[in-house]
C-alpha cells in the first residue's frame, strides 16, 4: 500500500468557490502539486469525506489539509495562500 498524499481538497457539489479553487489548481499553478493532492468529493465519496472532516473539524468547503501537520487552509480564495500552503 502506498503512502497517502500528503494534501487533502475537499470539494462538493453546487460550490462555485471550489470549483474556483480547482481552476486555480489548474490554471495559475499548472498542475504542479497534482501528484500531492488528493481529492475528496462530498457527494462521490461520502464514507471517507465525513470520516476526516469530522477529524479536523470541518465545516464548509473548499478546504487543504495538510495530513502531516494536520493544519487546515479555508481562505483558499488567494493564489499566494493557496500557493504557500501546499509549498511548507
């Protein structure tokens, strides 16, 4: 078994600032944290989202966790925060 990435994105449906967040992924960042982020889907995945949500005390999407630290990022609406998170 390997290794779970070292970053959460919890997303869900009918969240225009997660799909914001997804773009910014995508778009400004390139792809370049992809292999270390991995996506937890309210809706497609609903055992495992509760399941750390309710560990880190989660209340509303988009989050990052950051699993080593524990450490949660909700202001994912700025690039430089976002970037800086997934770059510790």
């Amino acid at each position: 078994m390997t290794d779970p990435k070292p970053f959460v994105l919890f997303t869900q449906d009918q969240c225009p600032q997660c799909e914001t967040l997804k773009r910014m992924l995508t778009l400004p960042l390139r792809g370049a944290f992809d292999d270390q982020i991995e996506v937890l889907h309210r809706q497609q995945n609903p055992d495992a989202f509760t399941a750390l949500a309710d560990a880190h005390a989660l209340a509303r999407t988009p989050a990052l966790l950051h699993r080593p630290s524990g450490k949660l990022l909700l202001d994912t609406g700025s690039l430089g925060a976002v970037k800086a998170f997934l770059t510790q």
